[in-house]
C-alpha cells in the first residue's frame, strides 16, 4: 500500500470526524454521516486487506513485518493502524515512517479539457440567442 493511499484513508477518517462533531446537525445530516461511514469503512475494510495481504509477501518490507507480527499478536488491527488508533505503537510508527515516499505516485497526464457541447437554436423569436444546456454548468 502506498503512502499516497495511507494519507487518503486517513484524511477520509478525519473529515467524517470532523462532520460528526459539526454543531446543529438535523436527522439528514445524521443519514448523510451514516451512509458515508459505511462506504468508508468499506474502503479502510479493503485496504486492511491489501495491506495483510502485502505483509504476507516476499517481498514486504522488514517495518511491513514487523506490523503484521503486532497485528498477529492481537495488540493491534490493521483497520486502527490505517485510521491511526495505534500510532502511539512502535510498529506502527516504523511503518509509516518508513512508508513516507512508498508506491508509485500515479502520473497525471496534460490533457487538453474536455470539449463544450455546442448550443443549440432552438427557434427564439431571436435568431442569434441560444438555450444554454444543463452541461454548459
């Protein structure tokens, strides 16, 4: 798991924090903050299992190892070392720190932005005004 990936589920897990201690909340809120914990804990679900699955490599990293030995042991889950519960651990720190620069950085290309769907006359009594399309927004 990259450190690019580690960042993203943290920042996910600290902004839902942050909407949860929001004052004046109403019942939508609440259902809006519910959805959106089950699809994070969806996603930190799955990164706790890439992340194992990652440890049980040949190629892991010896800090990878070390984490998955603490995981084994029961002191700690992979979910609290990706929502930082168990930063305060030894192993954990070591893999992150370790984790700093870890994973490709995904390339962005240059391309040129998407093209504008062209107005359409739809017939005004003024030959050169046009309707705007909801895509022009």
């Amino acid at each position: 798991m990259s450190a690019a990936k580690y960042r993203a589920i943290r920042q996910i897990n600290d902004h839902l924090e942050d909407m949860a201690s929001r004052p004046g909340a109403n019942a939508t809120d609440d259902w809006r903050l519910a959805v959106m914990r089950r699809r994070a804990a969806v996603r930190v679900e799955a990164a706790a299992r890439e992340l194992a699955d990652a440890a049980q490599a040949e190629t892991a990293t010896a800090e990878l190892k070390g984490l998955a030995t603490a995981v084994r042991s029961g002191s700690v889950t992979w979910q609290d070392c990706l929502l930082g519960r168990a930063d305060d651990l030894p192993e954990v720190q070591a893999w992150v720190d370790a984790d700093q620069d870890g994973g490709p950085q995904p390339d962005i290309a240059k391309d040129e932005p998407p093209r504008k769907k062209q107005r359409v006359n739809r017939g005004d009594d003024d030959g050169d005004l046009t309707d705007l399309l909801y895509a022009d927004f």
